[in-house]
C-alpha cells in the first residue's frame, strides 16, 4: 500500500457497511481471518465485529474516518474487504465507495486526469 492510496486517509466504507462473508474464511476453519474478530450471523456466515450493529465501525479500524486509518488486520483479512476497491484505483467506477464516502461526509473519488496528447505525438 503506498502513500498514495486513498484509502489511508479515509476508512468509511470499514464504517458504514456490514462486512459479512462465509465462515470458512476464519482461522478455525482452515482461512486467515482471527475468529474472535467475527460474529455469528447466520449459520454460515460471520461479519466483521462491529459492522452488525448500528453505528457501524470494524473494530479493526484504527484512526479517525476522513483523516488517517490502518486496518489492524490488513494480510488478516476477509474477501469482502480484499474484493472492495476505491473508486479509479484501478480505473473502475465503484459507486458503493462513494456511498460509504457520502455517509462520513467525503467527496467521491474523482478519476485521474490523463494528460491530453495531440495526435502529432502519438504518431
Ligand atoms: S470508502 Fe473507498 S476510499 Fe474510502 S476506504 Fe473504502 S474503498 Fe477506500
Ligand atoms: S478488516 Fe480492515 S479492511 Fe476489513 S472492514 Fe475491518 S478495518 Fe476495514
């Protein structure tokens, strides 16, 4: 994770949605996410602790959204946090990112401004 990443100054989308996935990602089923991080909610999947109540915030969330965050459990875990990515970061629009942004009072991502080249230059 580089400096750049948006991401470090942000965190919303770790406090605002439930970040649910199957149990089998937790370490006592054979995966890598800390079981006494997860709750029970329903009987194959867990959230993470935090996100399955009101108001939401992953307990493995350090800093303050908007300013500056880590995740204390960043190679620990789960898909649905692995799966979810910035707006742009890797040239795609993700409309669930500024919604979580939206909610913490954030501007939405806008896309990097390519510099325009003349067809001269291409040539
Ligand atoms: S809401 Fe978007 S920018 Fe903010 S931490 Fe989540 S993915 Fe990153
Ligand atoms: S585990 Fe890390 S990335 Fe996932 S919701 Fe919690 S703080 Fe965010």
């Amino acid at each position: 994770m580089s400096d750049s990443n948006p991401c470090l100054s942000c965190g919303a989308c770790c406090a605002h949605f439930r970040v649910s996935f199957f149990w089998g990602e937790c370490q006592s089923a054979g995966g890598v996410v800390p079981d006494d991080q997860v709750v029970l909610i329903t009987p194959h999947r867990v959230a993470m602790r935090g996100t399955e109540q009101k108001p939401v915030r992953c307990t493995a969330l350090l800093g303050e959204v908007g300013q500056g965050v880590r995740c204390t459990l960043y190679e620990q875990r789960s898909s649905t946090c692995r799966e979810f990515e910035a707006s742009w970061v890797n040239g795609e629009h993700n409309p669930h990112c500024d919604a979580a942004r939206s909610a913490h009072g954030l501007p939405p991502l806008m896309p990097p401004v390519l510099p325009s080249v003349s067809p001269e230059r291409v040539a």
